[in-house]
C-alpha cells in the first residue's frame, strides 16, 4: 500500500510538473504569435501609407504638370524615385527580406525628401487641387512617421523576445526565425 501511495504521489508531481512546463511553453508561445502579429500589422500599414503616398504623389505629378526635361529639378528626381519604387508596389514582401526591405526603405526615404522639396515648389500655384493635394500628402507624412515608429516598437520587441530566453527556446523550437530588418533604438537604422 505504501508503494501504491509514493507512486501515486511521484505520478502526481510528474503530472502537475508536466502540465505547468506546457502551460508555460503556451503562454510564451501565445506572447511569441503576439509579437509576431504586432510587427506584421505595424508593416502592414506602414507599407499601405508608402503605396498610397505613391498614388498620391502619381496625382501630384499629373496635376502639378512638372516639365520633362531631364535637369536636376525635383519633377524629374521625383519620376526616377517613382520608377525606382514602381518594382515594389507590385511585389509585396516583409521585412524579413533585409536587402529588399533595405532597398524599399532607401527608395522611400529618398520619394519623401524629393516630394517636400516639389511640394515646396508647386505650392502657392494658385491651383486649388495642388494646394489640396500637397496637403493630403503632408498629413500622410505625419502619418507614415507615426506608422514607423510603430513599427520600430513592434519589432524591436520581437527581436527582444526572440532573442532572449524563453522566447529564443520557442521561437527556434517552432522554426520561426527573428526578422533581419536592423533596427536601433531610434528605429530602423536606413529608415531615418
């Protein structure tokens, strides 16, 4: 009877030890698909705001009609940014493919700087769909900042879980690899 009883209480522990440890793998299993979901919907509309701050830009260069000729003003910048940029809008990716993801974001950074500066140009033309679109375009800017700095949180907590324990146990165990996108404590190093 005595042997009966160690038993049972050793078969106990056994199970109660057994039922924590998988209970603690799903909820750093749980926190892991968090993460990740948090850094694709922060890529989702940081890359939706660049697609459409590219339609909008599109509008800006028909309506502002830009000369064509090929000197070193921002219309013509603009048009090599946009055919630079005109290879992504089609292919979505995430930013775990760091080459692409660094190349997007240089093309990026590059339309946002050249888009101030023809904005800056085609404002006070006196037409009133320019003026209104430089505007939707300067509010999207301080969206897609935001956006990024979303972004910049979200995978930096990714990458902080997945790179220290337990996350770094689960997140090899089930295969899922931490992002390559490099990030820094003010964001990703090529965003800004």
């Amino acid at each position: 009877m005595r042997k009966r009883v160690r038993f049972s209480i050793a078969a106990l522990v056994l199970a109660t030890s057994a039922v924590a440890l998988i209970g603690w793998a799903g909820v750093v299993w749980v926190e892991l698909c968090r993460c990740e979901v948090q850094v694709d919907g922060a890529w989702t509309r940081l890359d939706n705001g660049y697609r459409h701050r590219l339609d909008l830009v599109r509008d800006l260069m028909v309506l502002a009609r830009p000369a064509d000729d090929a000197g070193a003003d921002a219309a013509h910048r603009m048009r090599e940014t946009m055919v630079g940029l005109e290879r992504f809008a089609a292919m979505p990716f995430l930013p775990d493919d760091g080459d692409r993801y660094a190349t997007y974001l240089a093309w990026q950074r590059r339309l946002g700087d050249t888009l101030a500066e023809f904005a800056g140009e085609v404002r006070g033309s006196g037409d009133w769909q320019v003026e209104q679109l430089c505007n939707k375009l300067a509010d999207l800017e301080t969206r897609i900042d935001e956006d990024m700095r979303q972004f910049d949180r979200a995978m930096g907590e990714f990458n902080g879980f997945t790179s220290g324990f337990p996350g770094s146990l689960v997140a090899r165990l089930a295969r899922i690899r931490q992002p390559g996108c490099p990030t820094a404590p003010s964001g990703p190093i090529l965003a800004r």
